[in-house]
C-alpha cells in the first residue's frame, strides 16, 4: 500500500518560494495487517523530512516502532463519526464497478485526516488494496480520472454527473447531540 503526503513547502529554492511537494511511502500492507498504523507511517515521514529536509530521490527505508492501540485508535474514531448504517452504505459503494465515494465530514482538516486513516484500515479489512483517499476538497479533473476514490471534505463538491457516486453526509444532524458515557471516559483516562 502507498500513503502520499501531499502539502506545501516553504522556501524550497533560492528565491524562497513556497511549493507543492509529494512524498510516497511504500507500506508492506502485512505490517498494516499487524498493528502498524498510518498515523505512525505518517509522523515516521514528518520525522525524516524535519532532520534530513525534503529529499528529492527515493530514500532509504525507515525503521518504525509501533503500538497496536494505534491501529485501533483509528478504527475508534471513524467508529465514533460513521455510523453502522453509513459504514454499510459506504462499503456497499464499492460493489460500483468504477467507485467513486464522497464523505461530507464538515470537521476541521486533521480530522478529516484522521478519518481518512480509519476508512484506509476499514477498506484493508474489506480485502481492498488499491484506492485513493483525499483529506481534502481536490483540484476539479480528480473525481474524473480516478476510480477507487474517496473524498473526504467539508461540503458537497459541484459533481457533474453523479452516476457511480456513493455520497454519504457524515454531518451531524441540528440539535442532535451525543451522549457522553462519563464514567467510561474517566476510567479509560485512568482515574480508576
């Protein structure tokens, strides 16, 4: 499996000009299978980039250390915003031939992102291998040229034609609010 982060860097020439850069990180999907999370493959990536600065040839690869409670931290939160009934509707959208999802999570960018990691591990569970996950509203040709694509944004996108689109509003319905179990809470925080 590829994870590509995709942000701007600042002051990458001469004349410090800011840019667009990739990184791709090729992950042995058994070590996702195993625990290892895409928020530890993610921060081993922001590590490397923050020592060594931002290389511009392949790399060596990158030892990582990791924690089970990652991966299910992942799966935890996307727990906690899709719910069983959007989680089915999303996976019965790649029975499509031609996938293309859209996820309206009207949260702020991280969240999406994190988001983004538990819908990679739920699809890695499905047996899917190969998709592309966008955090973030992309540039207009990108919902046509990809299939396997989920998008995973604030607001519904201007879609053409919405044939083969699976669209399922995450957002959270006015005056509906959640139940907060406090004594869980407390007790998962360690008080007792």
């Amino acid at each position: 499996m590829n994870l590509a982060r995709i942000f701007l860097g600042s002051r990458l020439d001469e004349l410090e000009r800011d840019a667009i850069v990739s990184h791709i990180a090729s992950v042995n999907a058994d070590l996702l299978h195993q625990g290892l999370s895409l928020s530890e493959v993610e921060k081993a990536m922001i590590e490397y980039i923050s020592k060594n600065g931002i290389p511009m040839d392949e790399i060596k690869p990158i030892d990582l250390s990791w924690s089970t409670d990652e991966k299910n931290e992942e799966l935890k939160f996307m727990r906690s915003v899709v719910s069983y009934e959007n989680a089915r509707k999303f996976l019965s959208g790649f029975s499509n031939p031609h996938p293309k999802l859209l996820l309206i999570f009207p949260r702020d960018h991280w969240n999406r992102i994190k988001l983004s990691y538990g819908i990679s591990r739920l699809l890695l569970i499905h047996g899917l291998t190969s998709f592309v996950i966008l955090s973030d509203r992309p540039l207009d040709q990108i919902p046509y040229i990809f299939d396997n694509l989920v998008i995973i944004t604030d607001k519904m996108l201007p879609i053409r034609d919405a044939t083969g689109w699976t669209i399922v509003n995450l957002k959270q319905v006015e005056g509906e609010h959640k139940a907060f179990d406090i004594e869980r809470t407390l007790k998962e925080a360690g008080y007792f």
